[in-house]
C-alpha cells in the first residue's frame, strides 16, 4: 500500500521539484538592475585577441577571460569600417547610414568622385544608450575617445553621461603620454601611459558607484595610431619577433589591394601586412589588455561580478593597410577602411551572468546596432523600437547560441574614399554569402563566407540569380535608410554610378 501511494505521489513530487529549479534557476538568471561595463577598443582586428586566434602574436589574458566568462559571436559586425559610424551606431542602436553620419567625423577625402554628404554629429535629439540608464537612475560614465560630435555642445554629457573622462571633439591624442593636451581629462604626472589612467579613473567611478547601478563605457584610444607604447614592453616584443622565422622566408607583406582610380584614371595598389610582429603595437595591445584586467579585477574586488553585465568589441577592422600597417587580419581579406571582412569583422563578446554559459560560441551573424536593445532588455528596461530601429535584442542568443534570430539580412554602406585605400561601396550579408558593390561603376562580388573567409574566390559570374535577388534587397535597403551616394567632382563632369 505504501509504495503504490508513492508511486502516485511521485509524478507530483517530481513536478513539484521541477517548478522549484525553474523558479530558482530565474530567480538567478539576472540581478533585477544590473550594472554593465562596456570595453570598446579602437582599430583592434579580429585576428589580435587569442580568444580569436590562438597563434596570435599579441599577448591577451584579459580579454579572454572574458570570452571564458561568456558568448563569444564568431560573426559579430561594426556597421561600418571606421570608427565614428559605429559608435554612432552603438549609441543609438540605428545605422549611421540614416543621418549621413558615413565615415569618421572629419573625413571628406575625394578620389575620381566626391564623397556622399557626411553629418559630422551625433545629434541630442538622438534618445542614446546612456540616457536610455540614466533615465532608469543609473550612474553613467564615459570614459575615452569619444569623435561624435565637433563642439563641446556634443560631448558626452551632453548625450546621457553624468561623468566624462576625456571625451571631446578630436578623435586621438597627441601622444599616450602624459601631457594629453586633453581638454576632458587633465594632465597627470610627466610620462603617465593613457590606458592606465583611463583604467585607474574608471576604477574610481566603479567604486564610488558600488551601491547603485551604473553604466561605465570604457572606449579605448588604443590601438589607434600614433604608435607609442611603454619602452620596456616594446623590447619584450622587439625580443619576441626576433624568435621567429626569418623574414626573407615569411615575408611581413604579401598580396596588394586595389585601391580607387585617380584622376588619371590609374588604379593604385595598397601593400597588406599579412604578419603579426609589430612590436610596439603588440605592446600597445598588452597595455591595453592589462587595462581591461584592471577593471575586471576591480568588480571583483567590490564583489560586483556577478551582477554587471560586460560587453567587448571593435569599433572596425584591424589596420593593415596604411598608417604602419601594424597588424594582420589574415585569413580576413582586408582592414580598416573596407569592407571585406577584416575591416567589419570584429572581436565582440558579452557576459551577462547567470545568463550566458561560460565559454560559449554563437555564430550567428550580429552586429553593433544590437546592443541598445540587447543591453535594455538584460536590465529590465522597456524597449525603445523608435530608436534603436535597426537593432535587435541578442537575449535569445545569449540564452542558446543555436536559436535563430528572425534577420534576414546584415548591410554595410561606406559611400567615400577611405585613408586606407578602401573603395566606395555597400555590402549585404545574407546567411553565408555576401555581396560587395563598387559605388564607381557599380560592379559586384560574391562570396561565400564559410567556404571562402577570405573573399578570394568570386561567385558573382557563376551565380546570377543569387547576385540579382541580394542586389535587389541591397537596394530596398539602400531606399529604407535614405542612403546618399558620390557625386561628380565638378558641374558637367564624369558621373558615378548610382543604384
């Protein structure tokens, strides 16, 4: 009799426990407000983290441990192959392409045509990100470059941030030394290295914010140029790329890009660095990272890990083009400035505790317009589909990197002349393949991204039908957001091609 009534009794028991775990399993998915620290590097490749690429040159403790910590998207996209467009795009969770705002935000460089029109600001009737927080009583802060808008009118604290620690008009300093000639960030002792500080200020904020929520966007002017880096790090690597092969055997520089036509009609060449063994910005690389383990040790230290959301990513491709060319994106064709996959392809990571599995990889495509939506959602704050329009929450992701993300289509519009060499266009991605237009004479490019990642086998001729119907939804696009496109350089003269 008693094992018959508990043989009843155990489907309910069973249930019963069941209803337990999942109420206990939500009770830890996520703090109720949690904080979020978001890293934002500049100019960093996808190829330069070791989560990445193991046989990286550059050395990156830290920022695997965040790829330890949580998802990693192995197909995570800037909106653009330069920086000012994509921090546009972070901020407002809208493409750049919808105000004009294409290319960095004093770039009107002209080749055989002029550039598209570029708006040259993040506009304060733009409802931003840090608003979006502070408005939910978090404490915000800015801290580092900031190139989104020319006046102090602009600046972040005039965008939803309460703190701003060197943000302003210009987008680099003069140096990564002490003096900063910064008018956001006062000068500290002779010789003060710049991602130290802006770790050390950030840490302040953090604890001083310890018992309330806040928002603290650490964007790194590292690894932009100029390269400068601490002298006893640039001997570690100096002595570092002596170990390796000789040179003559593997050479630093490999296949040319082509780059615009002239004025005379010339197509140029643009040499790519197809090595990583630049020492100065591998230890340009090292202090960052050790920046970023900095903070990281800091939310510990104040027992704030498991309640702060932690977000890393570029802001475009590595550079590899021009400037030095200090680093390689190989097996990514191309960098800063273009819009193959080393210029948009980035390292983009995020951790949400009790939400993310440690060390998980989704290789779903996404991009840097997700995460407004993302962000607001993992902290409880309702949604805002009038901004962050051309953004998607990444929560299903973050849940199961395997779910599918109702996008049919990621798109890409850069319609100027890129101090890297990288030709006007736009780009669509649609599942494995992706679509390249010349903005000049309008030819395209077709690829196949998972059996060819470095775009070097063209499909657009052995597959018409595929080139039309993406071409079509390119342009669809292109009509969405209003996009503009070159003009000629003078009355009656030649005239680009236009979709």
């Amino acid at each position: 009799m008693r094992n018959d009534l508990m043989t009843r009794r155990l489907p309910a028991l069973v249930l019963g426990l069941f209803l337990l775990t999942r109420g206990l399993l939500a009770a830890i998915a996520l703090p109720e407000t949690p904080n979020v620290v978001f890293f934002l590097v500049d100019d960093l490749g996808y190829m330069d983290i070791g989560a990445y690429n193991p046989d990286s040159f550059y050395e990156t403790p830290n920022c695997d441990r965040i790829a330890s910590a949580g998802c990693r998207f192995t197909s995570g996209y800037a909106a653009n192959p330069v920086c000012s467009p994509t921090r546009y795009s972070i901020m407002t969770g809208r493409h750049p392409s919808r105000p004009d705002a294409t290319n960095f935000f004093s770039g009107r460089r002209g080749g055989r045509f002029q550039p598209a029109p570029l708006h040259d600001r993040m506009d304060l009737e733009e409802h931003t990100l840090a608003e979006a927080f502070r408005e939910a009583d978090y404490a915000t802060c800015f801290a580092g470059k900031w190139h989104l808008g020319p006046t102090p009118e602009f600046w972040p604290t005039k965008q939803g941030f309460d703190v701003n620690i060197g943000g302003h008009s210009r987008g680099m300093p003069r140096s990564f030394f002490s003096p900063y000639h910064n008018p956001r960030l006062p000068d500290g002792p002779r010789g003060e290295h710049l991602p130290e500080r802006l770790a050390r200020d950030s840490i302040k904020f953090i604890a001083s914010n310890k018992n309330r929520p806040f928002l603290l966007y650490l964007s790194f002017y590292s690894v932009h140029t100029p390269l400068q880096s601490k002298p006893d790090l640039v001997a570690k690597y100096r002595k570092k790329a002596a170990t390796l092969p000789a040179s003559d055997e593997h050479p630093e520089f490999g296949p040319e890009e082509q780059v615009w036509q002239s004025g005379r009609g010339k197509v140029s060449t643009r040499k790519v660095r197809i090595r990583q063994r630049h020492a100065v910005y591998a230890a340009m690389m090292e202090s960052m990272d050790s920046a970023v383990g900095q903070v990281l040790d800091a939310l510990d230290q104040n027992d704030l890990t498991k309640n702060t959301i932690v977000i890393f990513m570029s802001d475009n491709g590595g550079l590899s083009t021009s400037e030095g060319s200090p680093t390689s994106n190989l097996p990514l064709r191309g960098g800063k400035g273009w819009l193959y996959e080393g210029g948009i392809r980035e390292p983009y990571m995020i951790v949400a505790p009790g939400l993310t599995r440690p060390g998980s990889v989704c290789h779903h495509p996404v991009t840097s317009t997700d995460f407004y939506p993302t962000l607001l959602e993992l902290a409880g704050l309702p949604a805002r589909p009038k901004q962050h329009l051309d953004g998607q929450s990444l929560v299903s992701l973050l849940k199961d990197p395997d779910a599918i993300l109702p996008r049919k289509s990621l798109h890409w519009h850069y319609p100027h002349y890129s101090n890297q060499g990288g030709f006007p266009g736009g780009a669509i991605r649609q599942g494995d393949y992706k679509l390249i237009e010349r903005f000049e004479d309008g030819r395209v490019h077709l690829y196949n991204l998972k059996e060819d990642i470095g775009e070097k086998t063209d499909l657009a001729g052995k597959e018409p039908e595929r080139v039309k119907s993406m071409r079509h939804d390119l342009h669809a696009w292109y009509q969405k957001v209003d996009a503009k496109f070159l003009r000629p350089k003078k009355p009656g003269g030649p005239m680009p091609w236009k979709p």
